[in-house]
C-alpha cells in the first residue's frame, strides 16, 4: 500500500499554505508522495504554482464552508 501527504486548498490563501506544507515536509525529508486537492476558486496562477512543487494535484468542486 502507497502513502501519501493529503491537503486541501479552497482558495488563493490556502494554496499558500499548501506550499508551506511541502516545503516543510520536504525539509523535513519525506519519503511519501504530496498531493493536493484544489478547489475551482483558486486562481490559475496559484495552480501553476502548486503544480511546480507538488507531485500530483487534481480539481476537487467547490466546498461550502459555513460557519456554526
């Protein structure tokens, strides 16, 4: 069985902390793979970004966030 560091960016701001993230576990020398689920409000160019350091990355539908 393969695994995996998982995040989730619903938008611009959470694209950068997805790039934290990796940052951080690459530093950290992972040996997993990094994939990040990617919302359609997140701008082209934070994709493009994202797209550079992650391994793998796919769109996911926007998610509703309410507050409780």
């Amino acid at each position: 069985m393969s695994q995996a560091w998982i995040t989730l960016a619903t938008n611009d701001n959470y694209a950068q902390g997805a790039l934290v993230l990796v940052h951080s576990l690459r530093t950290a020398g992972t040996t997993r793979k990094i994939h990040c689920l990617i919302s359609n409000q997140s701008a082209s160019n934070s994709r493009s970004t994202l797209m550079m350091f992650l391994l793998s990355m796919s769109s996911t539908a926007t998610i509703p966030i309410t507050s409780s």
